[in-house]
C-alpha cells in the first residue's frame, strides 16, 4: 500500500515489492500471480469494511439523526484507520481489469444508494429537509471521504470530536427549514440523474504523499 501510495500503482514494478520485502521477484511470485492481485484485494477489503460497519446503521432502527450520527462515525473510522486503502480506492480504480473494476464500481455504487435511501427515508419521516437526498448524500459523503486525505492522528482532536462536528453541521443544513430557497436563477443547480456517483460529479479524490 505504502509503494502504491507513494509511487503510484503503475510506477511500482514486482521487483519494487520483492526489494521492499526483502525477497527475490521470483519468490515473490510463489504468494501472488500479480500486483493487480495486490490491488484489488486492498480495494475490496477497504469497500467490504463501509458495508459491514456503516450500512447497518443507515439501514436498521431508531431516529434519522441518532443513526446519521453514528454512521459518520463509523465511515471516519474507517477512514481514519484505513487512509492509505481509501487513497487507492479513490484514485487507483483505473488500473484494476474492466471485470474487477466493476464489480469494486457497484459495490462503491451500492454504499453511496444506501445513504440516499437512508436520507430519503428521513425526509419521509420529516427528520430531514432538503432538496434532494442525491445532493445530501453527496454533500455528506465528499467531506467523510476527504477526511483520510487530512486527518491525522496526531493532531489535537481525536475521531469522535470530528464525528461529532461533521454530524451537527451536516444535521445542522439537514433541519433547514424546507421554505427555504433551493437555488436561483443565477445559479442553477446542475442535472444529474439518480445514478450519478460522487466521482461521477467530483472526479477522484487525490491525496499527497
């Protein structure tokens, strides 16, 4: 991760790993039959852990907001834990075969359509007020994601505070009042359809060395 994080995964040969592990190419080849391989094993373990820790959370019980706060937990979590995968994830889908390319694209796909399902759900139940749950989604999704690309550890505050910050601003614009003016004349808000992605609309996330 470190290689492909800092050289690229097209700048990082076989023989840059074998060297990084001590090991000759052709013993490397013994454990893997190539650095896609590699790739694509960090990518999916990265998407399988939003899965499995965030979407139970969007999709179980109890009130939108208590839910909404303990999912952006959960993903800045992860991010935090995980930021070198996440990096690979947002910027290296491109060098991964067209059948494992889309099969990481649907499961990423099927996250963010949880959100938005989520957000509907909470603008049925009048916990949340806004335009539309694929511009929420996006709006909440961009800063959790770009979290990996700044946080740092060591920094003077921890996850949780962040969590706690992020959720009572995006709660915060979710709660404005629906009378509210959604866009003017003078700015117009983009067409997008229901399939669209962050990166669709974003491009990838890049993150420095």
């Amino acid at each position: 991760m470190r290689l492909f994080r800092e050289h690229g995964y097209d700048g990082t040969s076989m023989q840059d790993l074998a060297e990084a592990l001590g090991m000759h190419r052709g013993s490397l080849y013994h454990y893997i039959a190539s650095k896609e391989d590699l790739l694509f094993e960090i990518v999916e373990s990265a998407m399988a852990r939003f899965h499995d820790e965030v979407r139970p959370i969007l999709e179980g019980e109890g009130p939108a907001p208590d839910r909404l706060r303990r999912a952006v937990g959960a993903h800045l979590r992860i991010a935090a834990e995980e930021p070198d995968e996440l990096t690979l994830l947002q910027v290296e889908l491109k060098a991964l075969a067209p059948e494992r390319r889309g099969q990481i694209v649907a499961e990423r796909d099927a996250y963010e359509h949880a959100w938005r399902a989520f957000i509907r759900e909470g603008m049925r139940d009048g916990a949340f007020h806004c335009a539309d749950e694929r511009t929420a989604g996006f709006m909440i999704l961009a800063a959790c994601n770009w979290f990996s690309q700044w946080y740092r550890p060591t920094g003077p505050l921890g996850v949780e505070e962040f969590a706690s910050r992020f959720t009572d601003l995006f709660l915060d614009a979710l709660r404005a009042s629906p009378a509210a003016p959604r866009a003017t004349e003078d700015a117009p808000t983009p067409p997008a359809t229901d399939k669209q992605t962050i990166a669709d609309v974003y491009g990838p996330l890049h993150r420095e060395p």
